[in-house]
C-alpha cells in the first residue's frame, strides 16, 4: 500500500512537471526571427547556384552582383531582422522562452550554418581544378571541412551557453561574453563580398597587388572562420554597441566618429563592412591580450629592473 502510494505521488509530480501547452505567442517577433532562419537559407541556395551556373555566376549582370554577394547580403538581411525581433519583442513586453528558443535556432541556421557552407562553396569555385596541385588536394579539402566542423560546434555552443547565462532585461546587456555569432558571421560574409565585389572589379584591369589580395582573402578564409570559431567559446567581453555607444547622450567624440562611419559607408559600403566587422573581433582580443599579458607582464616587473626616475 505504501508502494502505490508513492508511485502515485511520483506520477502526480511529474505530471505537474510537465510543461502546459503553448497558447499564446507574439506574432510579429516571431515572424521577424522567422525571416532571420529564411534568408540564412536563401544565403545556402544562392550559394550553391553558384556552382552550379559555372558559367554564369552573376546574380544581376548588369549590377556585377555575384550569387556569393548575394548569399553575403542574405545573411547581412538576417542580422538586421536578428536585431529586429527581440527589441520589438521586449518594446511591446512579448518576450518569452519559445521567441528566445526560435531566436538561437534560427541564428543557428544563419550565423552558425550558412556562413560555413558558404565559405566551402566559395572555396570550391576558387580553388578549382589546376589551383591546387594534385598531391594537395586531399589535405586542402580535409582542412576547409575541418574549419567549417569547428566554425559550425563553436556557434552551437556559443548560441546554447547564451541561452544559459542570458538575462533578459535590456539594461544589463551592455557586453557580451564571447564574439557574438553575427558578428562573427559578418567577418566571414564581409570578406566575400569585399572579394567578390570591390577585388573582383579592380583585378579585371589586371592590377597585380588587387589580385594578389584577391586570393589571399580566399586562401586564408578556412583559418579566419576557425579563428572567430575561438573567439565565440572564450570569454573575451565584446561591447554591445547599440546599449553602449548609441543609445543616450555621449561624448562629442562619439558623433564624430559616427559621421566618419557613415561617411565610409557612402564611399564605399562593401569596405566598410569588412573593415567593422573584422575590426570588432579583433578589438576584443587585442584588448584583452593588452590587459591580461602585455599589461600585467609590466605590472610583474621587480622594481630593481624597472628604469630609475631623475
């Protein structure tokens, strides 16, 4: 009898456990993070009708807009509806763990997927038949397979270790731990469309040094996605930009510096991108690589060693 009545107070404890079915969810947030996991999608396609149109891998001709551009400006697409949907979820007080859910799994398919599929597609086109000597074939493929493995588990942890320590009141984000995966998406996706559309353009006057960087942007792509795979796991502190250096009243200095941004955007927007995004990811580790070694390396010095003061 003590028997039944324990199982029965097991089972009554797991049925109180259980979570109750979804009702509700907020609409617009959720078709906003919705479109963030189709245009990642779209960026997989277009991708891979690259390939697939050897002969003609131009998107739009007439604007020199190739399908790796396009898959580029896909995922961009994605970020900006990535920054969409939570702020108006939490501007209309909708937010909720099934929009947090969506969110990280979309972001999955955009920023984690997307970008490694891209970067192999991109990679196979370039570095086609007579590139690559014969007996490097082999390792050169294992490689780039081997940097989209470690690029797509670091953003799967990245996005799950989110999840865990996230605290979803807007003011205490102000830094995050670890490169954000659109930001490290955006290193990789700038960087082709850098190539693809200002590189590209210049070496057809057959200018050597463009050419030159042309394909050194492509050769050294595997190892830039395994480097930002690094930065999303550790925890390097990365600014929120918006919360720290947009929103509110700041220094004259800041209105400076967004005019100059701006003005580099109009000049040229496909530099801009990749001289933002590869300029945040390295800010955070050249940062911290100042505080934690060079600067603390200094501070360790013996008085004895340190030069005498007239």
């Amino acid at each position: 009898m003590t028997k039944l009545r324990t199982q029965a107070a097991k089972n009554g404890l797991l049925r109180r456990m259980r979570k109750q079915r979804l009702n509700y969810i907020a609409i617009l947030p959720s078709l906003i993070t919705l479109l963030n996991g189709i245009c990642g999608f779209a960026a997989m396609v277009f991708a891979s009708k690259a390939i697939s149109e050897s002969t003609n891998h131009f998107f739009h001709e007439k604007f020199q807009i190739s399908y790796f551009a396009m898959a580029g400006y896909m995922i961009l697409l994605a970020m900006i509806a990535d920054m969409l949907d939570g702020r108006i979820a939490r501007m209309s007080k909708n937010t909720s763990s099934f929009g947090g859910q969506l969110d990280s799994l979309c972001d999955m398919v955009s920023f984690g997927i997307a970008p490694a599929f891209l970067m192999i597609k991109i990679l196979e086109y370039e570095l086609g038949p007579g590139v690559v000597h014969t007996t490097l074939i082999n390792f050169v493929e294992r490689f780039i397979w081997f940097a989209a493995v470690a690029y797509i588990s670091c953003a799967a942890i990245r996005l799950a270790r989110f999840n865990v320590e996230n605290e979803e009141d807007e003011s205490v984000h102000m830094s995050f731990i670890g490169l954000p995966t659109p930001a490290a998406a955006g290193v990789i996706v700038s960087l082709i469309i850098f190539q693809q559309q200002v590189l590209k353009a210049i070496s057809q006057q057959l200018n050597n040094s463009y050419i030159i960087l042309d394909k050194v942007i492509i050769c050294t792509l595997p190892f830039i996605l395994i480097g930002v795979a690094i930065l999303m796991v550790t925890r390097i502190r990365y600014p929120h930009v918006v919360n720290q250096y947009i929103r509110g009243k700041k220094p004259f200095a800041h209105f400076i510096r967004v005019l100059f941004l701006i003005g580099l955007i109009i000049w040229s927007i496909q530099t801009a991108l990749a001289l933002l995004f590869c300029g945040f990811a390295a800010s955070g580790f050249l940062k911290w690589f100042y505080y934690k070694v060079i600067k603390k390396k200094k501070d360790l010095t013996p008085i004895s060693q340190q030069p005498a003061i007239d």
